[in-house]
C-alpha cells in the first residue's frame, strides 16, 4: 500500500474506530459493534473486513453453535500501526466528551491523502502561493483543478488564505497540515518494515525532504536565532545525489525553508532516509552524521519531535522510548 492508500484505508468509515477498539483488547464481533459507537453493525462488519484484507486484522472463528467470531490486531504489523494512529490522535484530534474520536477527525485523514498526493505540499513548503503559482508547478494539474482542491484543503482546515498586497491570495500550509507530516513519516516507517522490500525505504529522498521542510516552521530556536542549516538526505542503498534542505533560523527563532541552496551554514547533517525519518519519529538518537554547530541540529530535532509527539508520548510512552517501537537508535555521530 501507498502512504495516500493507508491514509484513505485509516480515514475511511469505521477504519479507525475499529483499529483504536482492537488496540485495547481482542473482541467478539457483538462486543466490537458496541464498543465502535456511532456507526451501524453493518458499517462495522465491512470495515473491520477490509482491515482483515488489509493484513491488520485478523479473525479468528471458533466452532460451534454459534460459531465464536474475534478480532485482534495482527502482530507486528496492525499493533504498530495502532500504536501511530493513536499517538497522532492523541497529539492532533480533538475529543469528543465521551472520550470519542469524532469520525470527522478521521475522515480527515482522507483528505491529508489527497493533499500529499496532489505534490501541492512540495511547493507550499517553501511560502504561501497563488493558486496561479501552484499550477506551474509538474504535478499535472490544471489551473481549475488547483484551485478546487486549494479550496478544500482550505475548507478542511489544511491551508489558510492570507491576502498580500492588498488584493492577492494565497494560501500557506496551516500547524494541521504540517502536524500531518508526522503520520505521514510514521507510515513511511511502517511502510519501510512490513510493505516495500528490504533495503528500500517507505519515502524517498524527495518525499522526506518535503516532509522536512513542511514540519520545520513548527520549531521555534531563539538560543540559536540568526543561524542556518542543512540537511543532506540520501536513499538507501543506492549511489544517487542527497536532496538537501536548507532553513535559517530568524532573529526570534522562527525557522524557515530556503528555496535556495546556502553556501554557508552553521550546522550540517548527513543520512539516509531512514535516519531522517526516526529522528522526526524519535528524536535525534542515530544515524546521522553532524558537522559544524551540532547542538543546533540535535536541538532542532528534538523540539521538532517534541512538538509533533508529546501529547502523546504522556499517555503511551516517555520521550526516550520514541512513537511506535523505534527507540532502539544508536548515538548520532559527529565529524
């Protein structure tokens, strides 16, 4: 599966509900129906079928009359996923009073996958853009489908719209969209470990740099204002040329993407994907080679997984042990 086929899977229906019922506990279909509220029995049967197709879930019947139906989450494939999903909710989705997920915070999930799919992401990683600016960009659409689909992701809270000089709109990526990159790197992990095939990686070097750069505006750096970085990040196994990702960190802390390259920076990481990838899902633990002002990268890094994960991290984990079983990295390296 893609990362935008996991999304739709996990936004779709009763997907969710069902994957944080049977995170808890295995459960009887009769016990699974009550405990997945807020849909019919029949909405519940069809989604938890296609979580069995999916590889999951998994169903278990026993003999007799009746026969004894139950669910569970497979092992390891489902519990990890269940193990993202609901750090993400607890990070990202607002509660309903009875502890609930609304089902409106899970189909929104669906339209994260849209979003990422669409390659509109890349570009507004770098600053707000036109509807006009976005449609020159490779992806395939034209201006009329751009700007349909900016107007949803706006209405689902995903992009805002800013006028600047006094009569142009924009629209810039909102703290939603960009918290959305952390599920987006978890199922690149997930997708890493159980989908693609050894020594590949769930993102590529582009995917992981838009990433990147999508979720860096949410750090706030004020020990380290006036300094830059860059990132180098290369694909596993393969002798292709890194993506680099470049940012400087305003006089109040603000960190920003460069479109352009720096020919100077105060702080230099090196890795592959996965690296990358953990660092966001676990803080900076391994895998990357530091030069220049280490401390601004392993600072970077850690308030970045902080602000994605701690909500979280205080309900299922500590900050040590990482989001979904990742908590086993050595030291970073520095040259």
């Amino acid at each position: 599966m893609t990362i935008p086929e996991v999304l739709r899977l996990l936004g779709a229906g009763a997907s969710g509900a069902i994957l944080m019922a049977l995170g808890i506990a295995a459960l009887r279909t009769k016990e699974l129906t009550e405990q997945v509220r807020g849909y019919t029995p029949r909405t519940v049967y069809r989604y938890t079928s296609k979580l069995v197709e999916a590889g999951l879930v998994e169903r278990h019947e026993e003999p007799g009359v009746p026969s004894k139906v139950t669910h569970a989450l497979t092992e390891p494939e489902g519990r990890e996923l269940y193990d993202l999903l609901r750090a993400y909710a607890d990070a990202s989705f607002i509660r309903l009073p009875d502890g609930r997920i609304d089902s409106h915070a899970w189909g929104s999930l669906t339209m994260l996958a849209d979003l990422w799919e669409s390659g509109l992401i890349d570009d507004l990683t770098l600053g707000p853009k036109s509807p006009t600016d976005m449609a020159r960009v490779e992806h395939g659409l034209s201006y009329h489908q751009v700007n349909r689909r900016v107007g949803l992701f706006a209405v689902g809270g995903f992009l805002c719209e800013e006028i600047v000089g006094g009569r142009r709109r924009v629209y810039a990526l909102t703290d939603k969209a960009r918290r959305g990159i952390a599920l987006i790197a978890g199922i690149g992990r997930w997708r890493r470990r159980y989908v693609v095939p050894e020594g590949m990686s769930g993102l590529t070097p582009r995917e992981a740099a838009g990433a990147l750069r999508a979720a860096l505006p949410l750090v706030a750096l004020p020990e380290h204002g006036g300094k830059s970085l860059g990132l180098e990040i290369a694909s596993p196994g393969k002798h292709e040329d890194p993506v680099p990702v470049w940012a400087t960190v305003e006089p109040d802390g603000t960190v920003l993407s460069c479109r352009d390259s720096l020919p100077e920076v105060d702080g230099h990481a090196k890795g592959k994907v996965p690296a990358f990838v953990d660092a966001l899902l676990d803080g900076p633990r391994g895998g990357l080679t530091l030069e220049g002002d280490a401390e601004l990268i392993k600072t970077c890094f850690a308030r970045l997984h902080t602000t994605l994960w701690a909500p979280s991290l205080s309900a299922s984990a500590t900050p040590a042990e990482g989001v979904a079983g990742g908590g086993d990295s050595p030291e970073l390296s520095y040259s």
